[in-house]
C-alpha cells in the first residue's frame, strides 16, 4: 500500500515551510536515510531524509512551492510490488520525514496510526506546539497518552521513545479555546506603478514580520540607554590580538561586549528570565544571542556558556556560526533558545537604535558605532572613544531599576576589561 510523505515539523515554531528542492524523481528508489528533498524553515534551509524504503511513486508538492503546512503529504512512497499510485485508492498510515545535516541526528519515524495523528503535529494544551520525534507521536497515540504532559529528555526538551514508555495514561485537560480576535480594517490596498516590481516574501521574512509584530504588540518594552567609554576596551582588544592573530584567531569589539553582557548577566541572574503566564522562567546557563544579517533575513546564532569563555573562544565560535548562518547551514540548537540577544549596528556607522525584544527573552542590547567624542573629564574638555547602547527590557520580567543594576554592571566591565577577563 502506497505511504504518504508528510511535511516534517523542522522545529519547534515550525508551522509551514518551502519545499526548496527535490533530491528525488518519481520512480526513484529511496532508502531509509537518504535526502530527498530540502525544506526552507523560518530560520535555516535543512535536508530531510526519507524514513521508509520503497520507490517514489508521486511528489505531490512541486519543487519551490512556498507555505507547505506541517503534516501536508509532500509525496507518495510505494512500497516492495507496487506499480503505480491508484487514483483515489487509500493511502498507508503516514510517515514524517526527518531533518539531516544542518539539524539535528535523525529519528526513526514510523507510521502514524489513524489519520487524525497525520493531519496534524501534536500540541500542548495552551496551543504551542509539542516538539517529538515520530516515534514517539505514535507509542503516544497507542498508549492514549497526552504529550503535552511528558517532559521531552531530548535535544532541545524532544520527547523520544523512552520518555513514553515510562510516562503513564494521565487525562488531558480540556483544550483551550483560542482568543477572541477583534477584526481590523482591511489595509488600504497598494497600487503598483509601472516599473515597481513584486518580491514575494521568503518563509524567513514572514516569520520575522509575525514575531516582531507579536513582540511589539504583547511584550511591554522600556528603554535605558548608556554611553560607555571604550578607549580602555581598545587597547585591551589589541593587545589580545597581539597574541591571538597568531593562532589566526582576532577578536572583536563585538566578541568583546558578548563576553561583557555574559559577565554582566551572570551577576544578575534574574536579567537572564523569560516571562510565562504561570511563572518566572530563570536560566542556569548564560546564553546570548547575536543578531546576523543574511540575505534570507535576520538570524540569532547563540554562544552557549558565553560567561564561561575566554574571548579567544568567543571569536572563533562567532566567526564559525556567523558563516554557517549566512549560508542556512546551522543546526537547529545553534539558533534556538538563548537567553539574551545583542544586535551591533556599529559598523554601518548606526550611532544609536532601540531593538525589538526577540520574545522570549527579556532583554535585547542594541549596539551603536564607536566614536570619538568631546566629553567632560574632572572639569576639563577631552576627547574620548564613547559608544551608546539601547537595552530594551520586558517590564514583566525585569524592572527599571534592574535593568539600570544591569547596566551598571556592563559598564564595569566594558570600561574596565581586565575585570571581565579576570
């Protein structure tokens, strides 16, 4: 009996992607494991490989085709003495394709059992998505377990095969019902002009509009701004470098201000928190996120352990992660989480900006250009290299004067480097 190929769930906030490529052709034989197409995620492009053997019977979803629902059949898989796919005949229980190279290792994902487990990812009472491998979807629906209820033991908080088999039947709760909309006007429509030209969006760019529009709209942002001095930072940066350069590794102002804000959040654990409904989420580990620009859209690749690691480190993470960013080759906890994010606009020449919270982080440090500046030493006029930073803070999760602490903290240790690298 044919199987259905269903769009993978390539991360947790994945709802829909673009089929980017067929690695495959109808009448093609595919093994378990093998590529067979490359799906563009809001974050990365990643190849999948196929999860059952058989021969390629129809790609359902043309190559290049945009917004492919998770759990739509992408294609149709005959299996061992099959010919061809019957015009209306029942296909087999489905099977979801996995994400190779850039993600995470693959797990197996067997067949689901009934329809409804294909037709649409598992999800969590409050409505957000529950991040499980196939198998463990399926030993879920035999069992009757709710999987919003079992903590995932895998990357990334994944639910695997263990974590069900030791979880035990627990009613579900009722679901919630979703919020009220209130309808708005319909935008005033644009009309092209000769010579304008349309650029469809890219799965990358629409992703970024509803977070950044969902930020603005629910996180209650405010805003402390801080002109540091960083002649002391330079000189400290070159005289890294004097070493440094001859392992091939130089550091960076910005390397420098990722270990500063690390320092500075392992001060003041309760900076590094996320907000929830329910309670305070506030993060062991000190994470940052670092804005990178690509041609695909803004991506946040995260230095892990970032107050743990010595600057030389930092830098040669930075350099690797920003590369593999710029061509959607990063796994998919590279990029994901964090707790902390810093966007450096410097090197445009940006003197100063506020940032838009990456939710659901708490904080995000906009970084201006440095310059040099006439400024007021013990009464006397003096040139100085001055930098302004923008922290933009979630009032929920973090306080006016909290976030000042915080950046008090910062500038210590961007004024006076030796103390962050002691």
């Amino acid at each position: 009996m044919a199987i259905n190929i269903l769009m993978p769930a390539l991360s947790p906030t994945m709802t829909e992607g673009k089929l980017a490529k067929w690695h495959v052709k109808p009448g093609d034989t595919v093994k378990s494991g093998q590529v067979i197409c490359e799906i563009e995620t809001d974050k990365a492009t990643m190849e999948v490989e196929a999860v059952d053997e058989g021969r390629i019977g129809q790609l359902v979803v043309a190559e290049g085709t945009e917004a492919v629902k998770v759990n739509a059949v992408i294609a149709i898989l005959l299996e061992e003495g099959e010919k061809s796919v019957s015009a209306g005949a029942p296909a087999a229980p489905a099977t979801v394709a996995s994400a190779a190279a850039s993600a995470p290792a693959a797990l197996p994902a067997p067949k689901a059992t009934t329809p409804a487990t294909a037709s649409a990812a598992p999800q969590a009472s409050s409505g957000a998505r529950v991040f499980a491998s196939p198998l463990a979807r399926r030993i879920a629906a035999d069992k009757g377990l709710d999987l919003s209820r079992i903590k995932g033991s895998g990357p990334g908080g994944r639910i695997v095969k263990a974590d069900v088999e030791q979880a035990k039947p627990v009613p579900s709760s009722a679901a919630v019902p979703a919020p009220k909309v209130t309808p708005t006007a319909a935008p005033q429509p644009i009309i092209a002009a000769p010579g304008d030209q349309r650029i469809p969006h890219t799965s990358i760019r629409k992703v970024i509009a509803r977070r950044m529009l969902e930020s603005k709209q629910t996180v209650p942002h405010f805003y402390l701004t801080v002109e540091l001095e960083i002649d002391a930072l330079l000189a400290a940066r070159q005289a890294i470098n004097a070493v440094t350069e001859k392992q091939g590794i130089k550091v960076s102002v910005n390397d420098m201000i990722i270990k500063a804000c690390a320092k500075a959040l392992g001060d003041h654990p309760e900076c590094n928190a996320s907000w929830t409904e329910d309670e305070m989420i506030q993060y062991g580990a000190v994470d940052v996120s670092v804005a990178v620009a690509t041609d695909r859209g803004l991506i946040t690749p995260i230095v892990r352990n970032a107050d743990m690691k010595g600057l030389a480190q930092i830098a040669a993470e930075m350099k690797d992660l920003a590369a593999r960013a710029k061509v959607g080759k990063l796994k998919l906890e590279e990029f994901q989480g964090g707790g902390f994010t810093i966007s450096n606009l410097g090197m445009f020449g940006v003197k100063d900006f506020a940032a838009i919270i990456n939710p659901p982080q708490a904080m995000i440090l906009a970084v201006g250009a440095g310059e040099e500046r006439a400024v007021v030493r013990k009464g006397q006029i003096v040139v100085r290299s001055m930098m302004n930073c923008t922290l933009a803070v979630d009032h929920r999760v973090v306080d006016g004067a909290m976030g000042a602490q915080y950046l008090q903290t910062l500038r210590a240790y961007v004024e006076q480097p030796a103390a962050m690298l002691a």
